[in-house]
C-alpha cells in the first residue's frame, strides 16, 4: 500500500507512473486528498471541542463554589452540547477515515523506473537467455509421456477432486520429491532459512501481502472458519513478519519454505491449461527475503542469480523476462520472469517470478525497522521468488529428456530420485 504522505506530496508523479500499469488512479487520487482533508479538519475540530469541553468541566466547580450558579449551569449545558458535537465529529472523522482505506488499498504499487511500458505479456522485455534447445524426432507432450510412464494421472485426479488436481505416481511421485528436497537444498545452501508455514491464512496475512482484496476471487476461502488456502507460500512466510519491528543489523532476513500452492485460476482455458501447464493444486519452493531500502535492487539482482543457478543445473533451456508495466502484479514495484523451453509444446512455459514490492507489502504489514543509532522506525522492503514451482519444470525435464528408450534425469537430481533414468 503506498503512504498517504507520499501520495500528497507526489499526486502527479503516482497518476503518471500507475498508467504504466494500465492504471488511471486520477479519480482516486483527487478523492484520497479530499477524505485526507476532511480527516484532518474534523479531527482539528474534535481537539478543539475536547480542549474547550475540558476547560469548561474544570471550571464547572470552581463557579459552583463561587455560587456563579447561572454561569455553571450555562458551562454544564455547554459540556453537554460540546459531547454532542465532538460524537458526530468523530462519526465523520472514523466514516472519511474508513473510506480513505478503502481507497488507498485500490491503488496498485508504484513501478520501477526500468519497468517497459506495455500492456501484455507481448510486450515483456527479454534480459538474457541460455542453455541449448533440444532437438527432438516426434517428441511426446509431458501428458502422453506422463500416461506412457505411469508417472501422473490426470483422470484419477478428476475423480477424486477435478481437473487441474494431478494424482503423481511411482517415479514421477520420487521425482516431485526429489525436486523439492534439492530447490530446499540449494536454498538453504544460500543462506536462507528453512521453515514450514500453514497452508491457510486469515484474513490479516491476505491483506497484508496484497493477495486481498486484489485477488480475492483467486482463493480458495474456508467460509465456515474464513481462512484462505494458500496460493503461494510467500503468504504466511512474509506475514511471520507482521506488526514486527527488525533491528538493521538483522538485514537481510532470507527464508525459504516448501508449500502446496491453490489458486482457483477461473477463466483459464485451451492450451494454457492442458496437462501440469495451470494447475489448482502444485508445489513450490519459495524464497523471501526482508531487506534495507538502500539495497534491495541488489539483493534483487542476487535472488535473480539464484533462480538461474537452478534452472542451469536442470540442464534446461532458458530465458529472463523483464515484465511490462501491463503484465505486472498490483504488489510488485519489478518483476523477471524465468521461462523454460519445452521441446514437445514448442514454447516458453513460465516457471518462476522474480519480485521487489519495496515498501508495498511492509505498509500494509506494518513492517517496519529501526538503524541502530535512530529512534524512527522506517518501513522495509519485502522480496520474493519461486525457486522454483514445480508442475512447468516437470514438464519441460520429461519433454526435453526424452529419447527412444525412456527418459533421462538431469545429473544433478540423481542423487535425490535415486535413478538415472525413467523407463
């Protein structure tokens, strides 16, 4: 959420970076300064009324005492007429209060200045690429192969929940596994901090990352006990750190967790969600990190580097997206976005987004932090990646890997499957 006083002391420059965003906060803005004003005049107006009320009450039995009788009643009706007025006063105060909330909360994150300007995902910036793609006689897509292998089923997965719910089976249930433990792994080898969050969230963790009341629709929400399934595990990591305020010498905090992922993904359909291409229900490793405003393009650059280390030791075709103004989430001030080739569909499949949300998330969390020789408290800067959702990568490594007599694993992950080769 961006600050209210930045929002008043830069109105022009937010309308004009949010229309790179396809955002037209014009409106919004102008009523935002308007219910700022008002909060500001009816709160003025309560102070006074309150300082008036308490300079009367206490002079109430001073006139008694005086036997000003008529002058301590004229005080006493006055009080009276004062607890009135400062009540509806503060009815106005709370109700422009409440609605500018509302509306701070509908403008999206400011984007960063390198972020091109476009409106889909036609218009994304490639940053650079690498590895080698494959050339296959014939290949098979990773639905044909996963049925040939007996790896997923698809149509077990339909009867017992529905579709976008695979069931993995055998070697391709070891396979998942072995990814997790290894993006773990390389994670914690990075020095980040391993934990195992809840799969649901109340209402405060949705808020607080920008998930709610942005996406709303996109989660699954338990209305019995409104909680909401996770749809990434960057919820609750990032909200362990909530109403929290870091000491600088603690920067960079950097965890990383492993969670099932559900998001509804309504209106997806035709090629975008054929086999484990957009899935309700898939792993991922998450990193986040928590950093000092100074440097959080750097550590952004560093989680960058980390993602790619991965997808190179995958052995897998790759590039890096700089996401358009018109592609970008509500919450991310900059996003990369990491795409491997997949040799049997013939396109790129994403599989990893890269974020700096700035201050976005820590206002909203109220995530704050304090230099050590400053009493002010400053808010952070929150980052996050998938390092790496697993149901994309899975395909490409069954397309690119496959040959007459079955399909190979990348020398890397062999040491986790326990097998060299899927026959």
């Amino acid at each position: 959420m961006l600050t209210l006083k930045y929002i008043q002391e830069n109105r022009l420059e937010v309308v004009k970076r949010l229309k790179i965003k396809g955002f037209d906060a014009s409106s919004i803005i102008a009523e935002i300064v308007i219910l700022d004003n008002l909060r500001k005049s009816t709160q003025t107006d309560v102070d006074e009324r309150q300082a008036e009320m308490n300079r009367l009450s206490k002079s109430i039995g001073e006139l008694i005492k005086a036997g000003q009788t008529a002058e301590a009643n004229a005080a006493k009706e006055r009080t009276a007429s004062l607890k009135d007025e400062i009540k509806n006063l503060s009815d106005r105060h709370d109700n422009a209060e409440k609605e500018l909330h509302n509306m701070l909360v509908q403008l999206p994150n400011l984007p960063h200045a390198s972020v091109p300007k476009g409106r889909s995902a036609d218009d994304n910036v490639e940053v650079r690429c690498g590895g080698e793609i494959p050339k296959l006689n014939n290949p098979l897509p990773h639905w044909d192969l996963a049925k040939k292998y007996d790896l997923i089923d698809f149509e077990l997965g339909n009867k017992l929940t529905g579709a976008g719910f695979p069931v993995y089976k055998g070697k391709g249930a070891r396979l998942q596994r072995a990814l997790i433990a290894f993006f773990l792994d390389e994670a914690v080898n990075a020095g980040y901090e391993e934990v195992l969050p809840p799969l649901m969230v109340n209402e405060d963790s949705g808020f607080g990352t920008g998930q709610l009341p942005d996406k709303e629709g996109q989660m699954y929400h338990a209305t019995a006990d409104n909680l909401y399934l996770i749809p990434t595990a960057e919820v609750p990591v990032t909200n362990i750190y909530r109403d929290v305020i870091l000491n600088a010498s603690q920067f960079p905090v950097k965890n990383c967790a492993y969670s099932a992922c559900f998001r509804r993904e309504a209106g997806s359909y035709g090629k975008d969600v054929r086999g484990l291409n957009r899935l309700h229900q898939f792993d991922k490793v998450e990193i986040v990190q928590i950093t000092h405003p100074s440097n959080s393009y750097e550590v952004l650059d560093t989680m960058v580097a980390h993602v790619q280390s991965l997808i190179e030791k995958l052995e897998l075709p790759w590039r890096i997206l700089r996401l358009c103004g018109g592609d970008m989430s509500f919450t991310s001030a900059l996003t990369y976005d990491f795409e491997v080739f997949s040799a049997a569909q013939e396109r790129w499949l994403e599989v990893s987004s890269v974020s700096n949300f700035e201050s976005f998330q820590a206002n909203r969390l109220k995530l704050r932090y304090k230099d050590e020789n400053d009493k002010k408290t400053q808010l952070a800067h929150t980052l996050n990646g998938s390092a790496l959702a697993l149901p994309r990568i899975v395909a490409a490594l069954l397309e690119n890997n496959q040959f007459d007599g079955g399909i190979r694993i990348p020398k890397t992950l062999v040491p986790y499957t326990g097998f060299e080769v899927i026959r």
